[in-house]
C-alpha cells in the first residue's frame, strides 16, 4: 500500500504565556496582549503585538518564536521559518521553536530537516505528545515504519485522546507487510470517536484486509 494516507498537521504548537526577562516594562504590556489575542485567535491583533515586543527588543526568544508561531498559523510559512530559525541561532533549547519548524519542513516534504527538527523536539520536550506525532509521520514518511509506530504509541500513551496520532498509528499499522488490520481499526476507530473524519481509503483497507467470512 503506498503511504499517503497520514495527517498532515493542522495547528501550530501552543505559544507561551510570558517572559520574565522582556524589558522595557512596555514590552511585558506587548507580550501579555499577544498573548492574549493569539488565544482568542487574533492573529493580526497577536501579530502586532509581538511585533512591537521585538522593535524594543529585537532578540527576545519568545518574541521571536511567538510571531513565528503566529505567521505559521497565518499560512506565513517562510516568515515564520525566518524567525523561529533566528530563534535557534539564539537559543538551541527551543522545543516549541523546533516543534514548528519540522512541521514546516514537513509540508515542505523536506523530510530530513523535518527529522532533525522534530528530533530536536523530543529530546527537549520528551513528553510532547504533538512533537511524538509529528516526528512518528516523519519517520514513517522516509519509509522507517516500525519507528514511526513506536512514536506515535508514544504519542497515545501521552494522550490518549490524541485524535490525529490515533488516525496516524492506523496508517502505519496498514503499511506493516502484511497489514496488522485488527491493530489498524482498533485506532482508526478510536480516533473517529475522538472526533476526526472519516476516510473511506483506509476503510477500503480495512475491509479489503478482513478475515473472509
């Protein structure tokens, strides 16, 4: 079965409330607005924001790498993939930072900055959940696919309410040779309870690879 059939990602990876070390006093007002706005899903507000935090200061880490999480979601990807990779000159302990640039990279189909990206990510932030994920479809996507499922069991047993990992696991489980189709419907369905779509592909795969009766 050729791959395909994997998520791509939907939303950038949350972006952090504040930071002590944003000066002058104005840029902590700045900071706290972005915030807010990027909560509220005001992205032009958030941009704004933030963008003035790095006129006062034009290296903060987390102005930096909150505008970049902002123009991801904005569909900016090479302004966001400018500032985040600023973000890591800076500063290599970054998880968030790294956690959107292999999403990037991994839109890009550019799987081997994806891979060491997201890499990067769970190394620092080893009980991210979405960095799991991401990296499992990476890893599945350069044809690795018992890594791939080691990682996104990784990302279920994290969050077992992890929609999309639970939809990913499936894929992969249908790329074994031969499918491991109990294994796959198991977490096909469970990520459908958890509110993603169907797929009538994989249901095709599902079916085609049931036990004849």
């Amino acid at each position: 079965m050729a791959q395909g059939f994997a998520r791509p990602p939907s939303s950038a990876p949350e972006s952090k409330a504040s930071d002590s070390r944003f000066v002058p006093g104005i840029a902590k007002v700045a900071a706290a607005e972005g915030n807010s706005a990027f909560l509220r899903k005001d992205y032009a507000g958030a941009r704004k924001a933030y963008q003035r935090v790095l006129d006062l200061v034009p290296d903060n880490i987390l102005g930096l790498v909150n505008l970049g999480v902002v123009e991801f979601s904005c569909g900016n990807t090479d302004k966001a993939e400018e500032l985040l990779g600023k973000a890591v000159s800076l500063r290599l302990e970054n998880p968030a930072a790294w956690l959107t640039l292999g999403i990037i990279y991994m839109d890009k189909e550019q799987f081997d900055a994806a891979l060491a990206a997201l890499s990067q990510a769970v190394l620092q932030d080893p009980r991210n959940p979405r960095a799991r994920n991401y990296l499992g479809v990476v890893i599945g996507r350069k044809g690795w696919i018992d890594g791939a499922q080691s990682e996104l069991r990784r990302a279920v047993e994290l969050d077992p309410s992890y929609s999309d990992a639970h939809y990913n696991l499936a894929v992969f489980y249908l790329e074994e040779k031969p499918p491991a189709i109990e294994l796959a419907r198991r977490h096909y369905f469970r990520a459908i309870d958890l509110g993603a779509e169907k797929d009538a592909a994989i249901e095709k795969a599902l079916k085609s690879g049931a036990p004849k009766q």
